[in-house]
C-alpha cells in the first residue's frame, strides 16, 4: 500500500526553533556577538571568534572559559578553524555574512589596502578516488619548534612505589618545552608518587629540569637521535628529602 507524503508544513507537532534557543551555543563569550570566523580550542573544544581568541592569546595560554591550559608556551598552535560551525551561524543569522563581508570590505578600501580573497579549504584524495576537504590549522608550527621525542624507560628503584607503565613512547611537542614538561609529563601519565623523583637522561648526561629540548639537542647533538628522534631515557628513583 503506497503512503502519500505529507509536507513538512503540515505535520502536526512540528514547531519552529526560536533563534534566542540557539543563540547560547553561537556566541562567542569573549565579545558577547555571533562568532564571526568560528574557531575551537583543540584541548577543549570551546569555540570563539578568531580575532577574539588570537587577541585572548596576546596575554595568555588559558581558555577564556574553562581555565586550561591549551599550551605551555605557544596556545595560537592549538587552535582551528571549524568552518562547519560558522556556516550554521551564517544560515540562522540573516544577512549577518553580507554585514560581515560588507564591514570587511569598507575596513580595507577606506586605509586603501586591497581586500584579501577567503581563504579555502584545502582538498586531498580520499580512499575512494573523491576529494574531501582538509582543515588546516589556524597557525602553523615552524620546524624548529616541531620536535617528536622517544622516551625510554631504563627502570625504577626500590621504594619508588607503584605507577603505571607509559602507554605510548612516541610523543610529538612544538613550542619551547623543557625537561620540566616532559618530567610532568611522565608523572601525569605514569600516576607517580610525589616523593618519586625523575632523572632523565641524554647520552651521558643527566638533565636539568630548565633545559629547553632545543637546547638539549643542540648540545649533544647526533648522539641525541636516533631516526629523527631525540631519545630521551628516563628513570625512578627515591627522592632524597624522603630518604631524609
């Protein structure tokens, strides 16, 4: 038995969405207006306008909202443009992407500079022959602040209590992170005791936690990598203000 279909107009518990339901979720809580170039803080997934989020950033390496840290030293490396999310402003919004392009366009004839044309995303092959798009990140890591490490385990002392074996010993870092990160690292991750210490090792040298990684691998050089890796041994033992 074939069913008519009935138009959407009159289904009986249909109802429409008033725009105050969604404006919470479409705000940018930094300047209180419509997110304008939404883009999401990859460690928290809070999402603000660009210009908002980059001048946040200036001044610090804390999400406006929830208060984590998105990076030690860099935060403008962990943040992406979530083109999906200002489309959907752009379609419950009236006429607040020509405002927009209309407010950009007068910014840049009025100081006489030419208008930028927007930014698309970029496509790769997929599996299946089709292209599919990719985001790329807001900013860019440079090489020299793009380092993947391989830490090591050379074994624990008596006494250092119970911990968790690391799950993965590959780990990517970019910024300008120390010895003192990866020790924090390792304690997170490892579920160390606080009277557990850690020496970490390069070579033959033992590892001051104010070292950058970039200083360390300039030091020791060659005999720091291994594959494009700067392997970094790590070891437990009893800290002395608990032998004390």
């Amino acid at each position: 038995m074939s069913q008519a279909l009935v138009p959407l107009s009159y289904i009986p518990d249909q109802r429409l969405i008033n725009l105050a339901e969604l404006t919470p979720y479409i705000l940018c809580s930094i300047c209180k207006g419509y997110l304008i170039d939404a883009t999401t803080i990859t460690e928290c997934l809070h999402t603000f306008c660009k210009s908002c989020i980059v001048r946040h950033f200036y001044y610090s390496n804390r999400c406006p909202k929830c208060n984590i840290v998105v990076h030690q030293t860099q935060p403008l490396y962990n943040i992406r443009l979530d083109r999906q999310l200002q489309d959907i402003v752009y379609k419950l919004v009236i006429d607040l992407e020509e405002r927009e392009k209309k407010q950009m366009h007068d910014f840049y004839k009025e100081r006489g500079l030419e208008v930028p044309k927007p930014a698309m995303p970029q496509t790769a092959p997929s599996s299946k022959g089709r292209s599919k798009k990719v985001l790329e990140s807001v900013f860019r890591i440079p090489p020299e602040l793009d380092m993947s490490l391989l830490l090591e385990f050379i074994g624990a002392n008596e006494g250092t209590g119970h911990f968790k074996p690391l799950e993965k010993k590959f780990v990517r870092v970019s910024g300008e992170p120390t010895i003192g990160h990866v020790e924090k690292f390792l304690r997170r991750k490892m579920g160390l005791d606080p009277a557990c210490q850690v020496d970490i090792i390069c070579g033959d040298h033992l590892l001051e936690p104010y070292q950058t990684l970039r200083e360390v691998r300039r030091a020791i050089g060659d005999a720091a990598m291994q594959d494009g890796l700067l392997v970094l041994h790590y070891g437990l033992v009893v800290s002395p203000l608990k032998i004390t």
